[in-house]
C-alpha cells in the first residue's frame, strides 16, 4: 500500500477505500519540536492501544471521531480527513508552556478550563495564535472555531471523568480536527489521544504519567504508558 505521509510519531497509508487511511503508530518520539529524538520499544503499540480505548468511549459518548477500526497492534483504519491546522490545547491545571508564559508554578487548578490555539506548523514551532490570527490565516472559521471550542471542552469533561475513574488527573492535552473528505461540512475529532499528547498525573501520588517522563529525563517512559494503559483497560472491561 501506498505511504502517504510520514510524520514523527506516526506514518499514513492508503487503503483500498479512498474515504479511509491506515494510520501506523511508530515507536519514535520527539519532544521539544523535534529537536529531542528517541525510539522506545512497544511505544507504537501502547499509543495505538490506548487511543484506540478512548477514542472507543467517545464515540459512545456520542462524540463524531475519524476512528473505523482498530487493524493490529499499531495499525487503525480512520476516516480520512482534512485537518484543521489549528491545534486545539485545553487545560485543566497549570503545567508546560502555559507556566513557561505566565511564570506561573506548575499544579494551579484553573477555575475553568483554558482553551488555547496553536498553529500547526512544524517549520514555525507550532505558534500560539487566537481567534482573530484563525479567522485572517482563514484556518478556520468563526462558526467552525465556535464548534471546535464546544467540542473540546465536551470531550475535557468527558476525559476528567474518565481518567480520573483510572486515578489519573488529566492536566493538558492537545486535540485536531478535521472535515471528513467524504462530506466537508462534517468536522471530527482526528490524530490520536494517548500519553503523547495529554499531560496524566497519578491522582495520588501526583506522579507524571506522560511524555514528561521522556521530556524531562525522568526515566520509566514506556512504564508509565503500560500502567495508563492497564488502569483504561480495567475501566473499560
Ligand atoms: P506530525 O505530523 O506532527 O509529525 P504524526 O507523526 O502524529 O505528527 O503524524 C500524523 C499526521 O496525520 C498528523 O499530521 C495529523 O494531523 C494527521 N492525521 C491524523 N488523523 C488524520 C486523518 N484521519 N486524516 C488525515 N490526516 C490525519
Ligand atoms: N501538545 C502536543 N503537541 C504539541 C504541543 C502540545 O501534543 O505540538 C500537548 C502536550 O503534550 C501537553 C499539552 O498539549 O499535554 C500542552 O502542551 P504545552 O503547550 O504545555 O507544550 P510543551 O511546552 O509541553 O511543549
């Protein structure tokens, strides 16, 4: 099959449906733009796993995603759309660049949510924009960043609940969108969600359970996803 696209974490394949794409998690990991690289063994596998269980309970909680099916241990078949280069980053508590930012301590409980937007570009480092940058960049528009607002915290509330059933809390995470190219005026939820995109910290102990852990050297990177990965998998059984 043809290679369509390979990105860091993950390569794109056609298929034999011209609606759909097989998307293969790899086992590389980048952090800080690329310019840290790593390969951790099962990475691929336990990302696949995971984003397969949460994309499988957002959808029956009736929230529209690109997933079809899971193919194999890395592999999923999903809609094929056009993403929105818009990345959406929804906050819970304080941590990375929003600390970074504000010279805030990282573990600030937000009274809300904090929704942010960055543009999807590797060669500019994916840079934070706002609603008036989205609407002159024609990224999106006004009614479609409305919707991808809506969603995000839709899918917020519904990740808080379900993470924290595993003794997870979820503190940020970054979702894409996009139009399905079988029918444009559908937006969905796309990419993956797992340990590589969402920050996790141990209810109790307050231990990160994410890609801070590769991040910041902390060691029990591939740990840490398996243990995510157990806590989902005994929630969703
Ligand atoms: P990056 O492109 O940032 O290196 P990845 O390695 O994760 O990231 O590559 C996956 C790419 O596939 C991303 O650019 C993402 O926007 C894109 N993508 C995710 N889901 C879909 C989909 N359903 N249809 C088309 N493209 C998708
Ligand atoms: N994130 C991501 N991809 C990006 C940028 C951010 O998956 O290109 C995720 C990141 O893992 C974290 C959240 O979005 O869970 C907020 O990231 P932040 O803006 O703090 O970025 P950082 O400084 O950590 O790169």
């Amino acid at each position: 099959m043809t290679l369509l696209y390979e990105g860091k974490a993950k390569r794109l394949w056609a298929t034999e449906n011209p609606n759909t794409l097989r998307m293969e998690f790899k086992n590389d990991a980048t952090a800080f733009n690329g310019e840290k690289k790593a390969s951790f063994e099962n990475k691929g596998r336990l990302n696949n796993e995971i984003s397969t269980l949460i994309y499988g309970f957002l959808e029956t909680a009736g929230i529209p995603t690109h997933f079809v099916r899971q193919i194999d241990a890395t592999n999923v078949e999903v809609k094929k759309v056009s993403i929105l280069m818009v990345e959406v980053i929804i906050r819970n508590l304080s941590a990375g660049s929003y600390c970074k930012r504000t010279g805030i301590e990282e573990g600030r409980l937000f009274s809300q949510p904090v929704i942010e937007f960055s543009y999807k570009s590797d060669e500019l480092g994916d840079p934070l924009i706002n609603d008036d940058y989205i609407r002159e960049m024609g990224l999106a528009t006004p009614e479609d960043l409305a919707h991808l607002r809506k969603s995000a915290l839709a899918i917020n509330s519904i990740l808080i609940d379900f993470f924290a059933k595993c003794g997870l809390r979820l503190v940020d995470f970054k979702l894409e969108f996009g139009r399905l190219v079988e029918d444009p005026s559908i937006i969905v939820l796309a990419d993956e969600i797992s340990p590589d995109g969402c920050r996790l910290w141990d209810i109790k102990t307050g231990e990160k359970m994410d890609k801070d852990r590769f991040r910041r050297d902390l060691g029990g990177v591939m740990e840490a996803y398996q243990e995510v990965l157990g806590r989902l998998k005994e929630v969703t059984a």
